[in-house]
C-alpha cells in the first residue's frame, strides 16, 4: 500500500467528507506542476502567476519568516496552503500550547500530492486538532474560520509566500470575505456583551407599555409601493429640500438621527423608526412634534421614548431580540421576525424589502464622513462631530465622486451589511440617493432631482395618511395585543421561578465539591459531582425562558467564559477543574440576568442599577 493509499483509506474512516472531496469533487483549480530534482519543491503555474513552491534558496529562514508575527503561546493556527508539509511539521513541534491548527488547500492537486509524501497518521498529536478545508471556495471557508477564531483564546493566520501570488484571486477574496465577516459579526459581539442589562430594561418596559401595536397588523399597506429611506448623513444637506415633493409620490421612513434632522426642517415623515437601545437615543426625540408621525420600534428601544411619544406606536420584532420572540411564541401572538443588521438604517431596509416594497430609494446614508461633519444640519454641532470622529480609528476611502471621506468599523459593517441585503432581494429596485458617501455594490446612484424627474415621473401621488389613520384606529386590537403580552411576560416569571429552583440545587452541588475537594477526594468522586452539575445543566435548558432567551442574550459572556478557562489537554484533574470554573462562572451570568429580568417583571425599578 502507498503512502497516498494510506491516507486514504484513514479519511476515508475518520475523515469521510475530506475523502470524499478528494475522491468525487471536481477541482477548483487546474495546474500546472513541475516536480524540482533532488529537493522537495516544485515550479507550479496557475493562471495567475508562476514560481517555486518555496524557497530554492532556503526554506528554514521563509518558514521562520512566516512565524515572524506568531507568538509562542498561541493556541489556534489557520494555515493557509499545505505546501511541502514542512511548515506544518515545524509548527506542531515549536508551538508547545497549540491545540488546534486548521489548514486551508485551495488546490486538490497540492493536497494529493503532499498526501503522497507524507504519512498523515504521523502528525497527529493527542492535544492538537488537525483540520483540513481542502478544495472549498472562499466564502465557505471564511465562514467556516470564522467560528473557529471566535472560539480560540489567541489564533494567528499564516500564509505560504507563494500561495497568496499563485492564488491570489482566492486570498483576496477569502480575506475580504472574513474581515467583513468579522466586521458585522464582532460588532454584534460586542454590542451584545457590553448592553444586556440595558437590553432587558427596555425590552421589559416597553412590552409592559399600553396602546401599541403589531406591525404585523398593518403590513400589507406596503406592498408594491415605493419607499425613501432617510439617514441623517451629512449628504442629506443637498437634498433635503426635495423630500415634500417625493413625499407626494412615495412613503417617507425617517430612520435614527434623520427623525430629527428632518423635524427641525419641518418635513413630516410617513413614518419614523427607532431601535437604539441607549440613553443617547432620548436626544432625538426632545423637542420635537411626536404626534404627527406613527412611530415603528423594537423592544430594546431605550425605554423613557415610548411614555412620551404622543403618535401612534408599532412594535416590530427583530430576529436578534430574543426575549420579543419568546413573550409572543408564549402569548401564541403570530408574528413576523426581520433582520436587524449593523444600525437602525440596516434593521429598516431588511424590515421594507421583506414586506414587500417595490423600490428603495436611499437617501442621507453616507456611510462615511467628511471635514463637514458626521451628519445633516440639525443633529449635533460641527464641532461635537469633530470631538466624537477624533476618539475613533478610520479608513479613508474614495466617496461615489472619487472624493477622499473617512470610514469606521461601524459605517463598514452598515455598508457590508446594505449589500448583503441587496444581493438577498433581486426583485426589489434599489437606488442611492445620498448624493455623496461611499458606494453601495448592487445600487445604482442617481440624484434626488433625478429620481423625481425619471423614477417617479410616472407613479401617481399617494394618498398613504388616510391609510395609515384607519389602521391607527384600533383600540379593540390594541387592548387584546397588550392583554396576551402580559400573559406572556406572566409566564416568563414562572419559568424564571424554575430556573431559580435548579440554580439553588446547583449552589448546593458546588458546596459540596468544594468540601471533596478540601478532603482531597479521588478524581472519580470529584468527576461525578461535576457530571451531576452538568444534567442540572441539561435541565435547565429544557426551560424555554433560560434555553431561548438568556442563553442567547448572553452569548457573547459565554462564549468568553467558555473559551477563557476550556481545557483541551487529556489530563482528568485539570478537565474537572476547567468544567467547575466554566459551571461556576456561567452561573454566577446568568443567575444574574434571571434576577434581574425578574426584578423588572414584578416592576421593581427602585433598587435596580444598570452598569
């Protein structure tokens, strides 16, 4: 049996999916490959670009280049391209906390060739993972190392020289793809970590507020029509003056900040929408008319707004707000759930294209800002959009008129994920009105005269506010809609009173293997009790309250907790002491969320403090 053979017939045991790939799939690529005599290299042409493997000159000092950024201490290493295998050799002997290293092969033919050379049972090591993503394209791979880089204390990415010119196509698209990834994704990360406590009192308020409405019980007067999204970037300032005239012909959504901007100008929108869940967003709403326009929120809404806005209030479900979701599957209020993105601009544009509008015309939504300022005239000052532009780190980046602007993380992530949700609605006309800012891939940029001259030439004016007012004009569904959301929030607070319950029992269990531990008890005694803390574990995910809302509100605190004290080593000690410090930990979070979401139900707000 060949070398080749061996590894195999083993991925074809432990491994089927990679055996398969090699075995069924057709290759990405084609080479073309010419085998170096007396070393193992080889001369490899794609249609991209031509050269060694590696170095003909010597191939210790490139390897130890590569490692240059890579720390000693390192636990995760994505390996971008097999090559010869000695990199990889190199790696699983100098890194000594490795756990995992995850390689990626764009090529099936330098995969089977290295599998010709080497005896992959030879590499493997009891404390590190190996896995190999050969012959996948680059969206799923950067998907795919996305998870792994969420879950890993430390990861470093290595690339072979040689691999980023002979496939440099890919690369620039896999690590395109995985930084806008990690752009949307980390940010919701830390949005999720850094406000949960804030979250959970303005959800909580906010179901408890009367005369409110389901968005699910006006939808339909959407369909079909056309719709002019305002943002508050500074680009509004151009064309602000034509939204009465467009008004005549489509529905206006004020969105964020532009609520204000436009009430300082007299523009009265169709609707305003509004899902920040800060303090800051309070601003907005002083001193402006509340009565004129129908208001469109999410529960995590920063809860002082809802009591004093005087318009009509529609509550629409984000598919990020987890505690909405589960008080209507609990009051069985039918409901429609919409992607919520990077801003209250992202979570608008999902809720329009998913109820069926027509086109969508963008307007204000820079994305970007300049020496003018973050925003039109009428949300902040020059000089506070300066103060805020100089605490953050930004790109600068070429606006649609090849004019330099600056971009934040934060405007990146709005635009990539605008362009995800283009891509997701074909059917639906997207147009950028903004008139400046960055580009949006998959919108064509017209100007707000335009639009009105050619767009909306031929619509016939709407005569949308009678519409709205009948829809408004529903007290009946309004009592019944409130009614079931405190049914609802009824029977959270008994299933929190459970998950209370097994958290006491699980306080006992820890007592208890802290008095074995103090005795110095066998590992068997120890790994018992830890057994038993983990099917307290198992129970509590049967409550729904615990499963479905606090476990997803406090991933990003889990996932740290988890990552911070897992174990991957095979000593029994130090894996009971790693799975008692993760229980401890986990329960110590969420013993505070369920007092606190408690708390809030029973309205106990006086003695409640949020960080």
């Amino acid at each position: 049996m060949t070398i080749y053979e061996k590894n195999m017939s083993f991925f074809k045991d432990k491994a089927p999916q990679l055996y398969d790939t090699l075995s069924k799939e057709t290759p990405l690529y084609h080479i073309y490959l010419k085998e170096m005599p007396d070393q193992d290299n080889c001369v490899i042409e794609t249609k991209e670009a031509k050269c060694f493997l590696h170095s003909i000159y010597d191939m210790e000092h490139e390897i130890k280049m590569m490692l240059n950024q890579t720390d000693n201490d390192i636990d995760t290493i994505i390996l971008f391209g097999i090559g010869n295998g000695h990199l990889l050799e190199y790696i699983l002997k100098k890194y000594n906390k490795l756990h995992e290293v995850i390689i990626v092969e764009p090529s099936q033919q330098l995969f089977k060739r290295y599998l010709e050379r080497h005896d992959i049972s030879k590499l493997l090591k009891k404390d590190v993972s190996l896995t190999f993503i050969v012959n996948k394209k680059e969206n799923f791979v950067a998907d795919a190392l996305y998870f792994y880089m969420l879950d890993s204390k430390k990861v470093s990415i290595v690339f072979h020289v040689s691999y980023c010119s002979l496939f440099n196509s890919y690369y620039n698209n896999l690590t395109s793809h995985l930084t806008k990834l990690l752009k949307v994704k980390t940010g919701d990360i830390r949005t999720f970590a850094g406000q949960w406590q804030l979250w959970l009192l303005n959800s909580i308020k906010n179901l408890k507020t009367q005369n409110t409405l389901p968005i699910e019980s006006i939808i339909d007067i959407f369909r079909d029509k056309t719709v002019v999204l305002v943002s508050a970037g500074p680009s509004l300032n151009k064309n602000i003056h034509l939204l009465e005239k467009i008004k005549e012909k489509a529905i206006i959504f004020a969105v964020g900040s532009a609520i204000k901007v436009l009430d300082s100008h007299g523009i009265v929108p169709h609707f305003r929408v509004a899902i920040d869940a800060n303090p800051a967003e309070y601003r907005v709403f002083e001193d402006i008319n509340t009565v004129v326009s129908p208001l469109i929120f999410a529960n995590p809404l920063y809860y002082e707004i809802l009591p004093e806005y005087e318009g009509a209030k529609i509550r629409f479900i984000l598919e990020s707000e987890y505690l909405g979701k589960y008080i209507y599957q609990k009051a069985k209020i039918p409901y429609k759930e919409f992607l919520s993105g990077a801003s209250v601009a992202n979570a608008t544009l999902n809720f329009l294209c998913d109820i069926g509008c027509k086109r969508i015309i963008l307007m204000g939504q820079d994305l970007s800002y300049t020496e003018e300022g973050l925003h039109a005239k009428g949300v902040s000052s020059e000089l506070e959009d300066k103060e805020w532009a100089k605490k953050h780190e930004y790109t600068l980046m070429n606006n649609i008129y090849g004019e330099k602007v600056y971009a934040i993380d934060p405007y990146l992530q709005m635009k990539y994920t605008i362009e995800a949700t283009v891509k997701r609605y074909p059917n639906v006309e997207f147009l950028n009105a903004t008139e400046g800012g960055l580009g949006i891939e998959g919108v064509a940029n017209l100007t707000a005269q335009e639009v009105l001259d050619v767009r909306l030439k031929n619509e016939s004016n709407i005569q949308f506010e009678d519409e709205i007012t009948l829809c408004m004009d529903t007290k009946d569904i309004k009592h019944e809609y409130y009614e079931k959301l405190s049914q609802g929030l009824d029977i959270m607070k008994v299933e929190l009173l459970e998950v209370i319950k097994l958290q006491d029992e699980m306080i006992l269990s820890i007592k208890r293997l802290t008095k074995l531990k103090q005795k110095k008890v066998s590992t068997n005694r120890i790994e018992n009790e830890i057994r038993y803390l983990e099917s307290i574990e198992n129970r509590l995910e049967e409550i729904a309250a615990y499963r479905d809302v606090i476990v997803h509100a406090l991933q990003a605190d889990l996932l740290s907790i988890k990552t911070r004290f897992s174990y991957k080593g095979s000593n029994l000690d130090k894996q009971n002491e790693a799975k008692e410090i993760i229980i401890v930990n986990t329960l110590a979070k969420t013993r505070e969320f369920v007092n606190l979401a408690f708390r809030l139900i029973e309205g106990d707000y006086n003695s409640i403090k949020i960080k």
